[in-house]
C-alpha cells in the first residue's frame, strides 16, 4: 500500500466512525495532512508520511 492510499483509506476511516464525533474534516493532500473538527470544536492534525527507518526499529524492538 502507498502513501495516497494509506491517507485516503484512514480519512474514509474517520469519516465512517460515528463514535469519533467527528464533526468535519479536509484533507490536504500536497502536505499529507488531514484536519478533523470535532463536535465539541476541537481541531486535531494528523500527518500521513512513510517512515522508512521504522521497520528496522520494529524488528530489532524488545
């Protein structure tokens, strides 16, 4: 899976969960950046990016 289809995958995610309370989102694709406006107004960024180096991390965690 890439990158694009990560992020749109998690934002059809969000946009699906009605226990998030969830009351808008945009996404801005050229920074890989989803913003999401909750009910109660509160605005949260989540950043979509690869993380090369973290496989690496994962196999040689303890």
């Amino acid at each position: 899976m890439d990158l694009n289809c990560f992020r749109d995958r998690l934002f059809d995610l969000l946009n699906d969960s009605e226990e998030m309370e969830i009351a808008d989102m945009n996404a801005d694709e050229q920074n890989s950046l989803i913003a999401v406006r909750t009910e109660s107004r509160k605005v949260f960024e989540i950043v979509c990016r690869e993380a090369t180096d973290r496989e690496y991390r994962w196999k040689n965690a303890k």
